[in-house]
C-alpha cells in the first residue's frame, strides 16, 4: 500500500476539494463486522471503478487499557495492509474537516 500520492492530491486533500465516491461508516459495527463491511465497500469501489472511499472510523480515545471506543480507528489501518485489496490501494490520508476529519480517513485507490 503506497503513502505516496502526487502534489495535485495534497492540494486538493488540504482545501477540501476531494469529493469521496463512496462512503463507509463502521460507527455502532464490532471488529468482525467493521472488517467484513471495509472489505465489502473496498470490493464494491473497485468493481466502480471509485478514486476515494470516505471511511468514517470515529476518533480513536487515548489512554490506558482497557478502552472499548476507538478499537476500529486502531486497526483500521493494518486492515487495510492486510486487506486482499491492498495492492488496489494508493494512500490513506485523513480527511477533510468537512468529511469528519480525524474521525475519518480517505483512502485513495489506484486507476484501473
């Protein structure tokens, strides 16, 4: 999974031009269900041929074990490196307080 995307991207990421073709939110999911749905909306984005998926996670909480909320937003991303789909992913970056902001992510996948 690369981390890389061209300067364009940044620009767009940072004004808040990116427009998500299709949107996920795990809030209310367990671990099982959240991976079975992230790994369902991966397949169904690429098969749309989709550039972005806005994955709403919700905030992680910090502190000390043992904490219930935040256990997706923490795995999410070695999901996604694990995920049979990694090699369709370009990036992951935060989004766009207008998308959630540190409560979502985008993940950016790869043309055709």
């Amino acid at each position: 999974m690369g981390t890389t995307l061209d300067g364009s991207w940044d620009k767009r990421i940072k004004s808040g031009q990116v427009v998500p073709d299709r949107t996920l939110d795990l809030h209310g999911h367990s671990l099982d269900r959240a991976w079975w749905a992230l790994d369902e909306a991966l397949e169904r984005s690429i098969e749309a041929g989709d550039r972005v998926l806005l994955l709403i996670t919700g905030h992680q909480r910090r502190g000390e074990p043992p904490i219930e909320r935040g256990r997706i937003r923490a795995a999410v991303h070695d999901w996604l490196a694990a995920s049979r789909h990694a090699g369709r992913i370009a990036s992951v970056r935060g989004a766009h307080p207008r998308h959630g902001g540190g409560g979502s992510l985008y993940i950016v996948l790869r043309k055709g």
